[in-house]
C-alpha cells in the first residue's frame, strides 16, 4: 500500500468518527429538545414545602404534576398558586364547583353532596380552629362550603396542621390558579411511585 492509499484510509477513518460524533451530538440535542417540550407542556415538577401533606406527603419530597388539558377532580392532588399566601400550595381537591361541602368535626366526617367520604389517608381525627371563616359556620362542630363556579374546595391531609380552604386566608381556589395534578413521587428513591 503506497503511502497516498494510506493517508485516504486514515482520512476516511477520521470522517467516519466525527459523522458518528456529530451523529450522537444531533440526538442527544434532539433528545433534549423532546423532553424540555414535555416538560413545558406536559409535566412540571415541584418541590413539597411544608407538612400539611403529611401522612401522604413529606417536607422536601419532590414530585411531578401534569399540568396539560388538566381539570381538577375530587381527590387528586393538586398544586395551585394561592393568591391569599402569595405562595404555591400543595393540597386535596375535595369539592369542585356545584358541590356541597360538609365538615362536621364532631364525628369527623367530610361529606360531598350528602356522601361521607371514605379518608383513609387522615392521620388523625380532625380539629376545629380559629383559622377557619366562621361564615361557613352551620352548627357549634360543623360547617358548610358551597363551591362556587370556576374554584375547587382543598384540604391538606394533615387537617390539624394545614391552611387551606376552610381559612379565609385561602377561601376557594379558582380554577386558572391550579397549576396541575400531583401524579408521581421521584424523590427520594424509598418513596418513589404514583401517588393515589
């Protein structure tokens, strides 16, 4: 092999690994690109602040909401901007608009519409506080939300330890306030998984 013949194999074999390079580097910025698009989106991922979340969720854990064509439903998760705090929170969505709230502390009982709701993920019996806005207030134990239209009614899970709409500091959260549904647990690893 003569030493032209030579130098083209080696040139060739240069070509060939910067196009494999570039190759790599085109789909890695592809990749990229994809999922900065899903996670604008689609997805977003939040930090919990707090423990009003507590049993289900825990200060610091991190999370993933979709946020995309998303309408809040009893019991999901949600995270919304509450204007009253001027802060994000993380709470339950109890009642949607039309619903008819019923918090009765004496049997520690929520009730949506006249059907008491099945809270299995209440750490403990619930308390009344001078946080709540007694306008709602039916009876000495119990109170009454009507959710007006375009809001969602929220609780955190920990009931004893959480500013939510039972205050007038909260009150109703419109729905454009709701930035998505909490769906999924990915930090940290022992308490990785979908949420329920």
């Amino acid at each position: 092999m003569d030493e032209n013949q030579n130098k083209d194999t080696v040139s060739e074999e240069k070509q060939g690994f910067v196009g494999e390079l570039l190759d790599w580097l085109e789909a890695f910025v592809f990749a990229e690109f994809i999922v900065l698009l899903i996670f604008s989106f689609i997805f977003r991922s939040v930090v919990v602040d707090g423990t009003s979340m507590l049993p289900t969720l825990e200060n610091e854990q991190q999370l993933i909401l979709v946020h995309f064509n998303y309408t809040p439903k009893r019991g999901d998760i949600i995270v919304a901007n509450c204007r009253g705090l001027n802060k994000t929170i993380i709470k339950r969505c109890i009642g949607v608009e039309g619903d008819t709230v019923v918090i009765d502390y004496a049997d520690n009982s929520v009730t949506v519409n006249g059907e008491k709701l099945d809270e299995p993920y209440l750490g403990e019996p619930m308390r009344m506080s001078d946080l709540f806005d007694t306008s709602y207030q039916i009876s000495a134990t119990a109170f009454e939300y009507h959710v007006p239209e375009g809001t969602i009614f929220a609780l955190g899970d920990n009931r004893n330890g959480s500013n939510d709409s039972r205050s007038a500091s909260v009150g109703f959260i419109s729905t454009d306030d709701v930035l998505g549904k909490a769906f999924f647990r990915f930090s940290p690893l022992d308490k990785f998984g979908k949420l329920s």
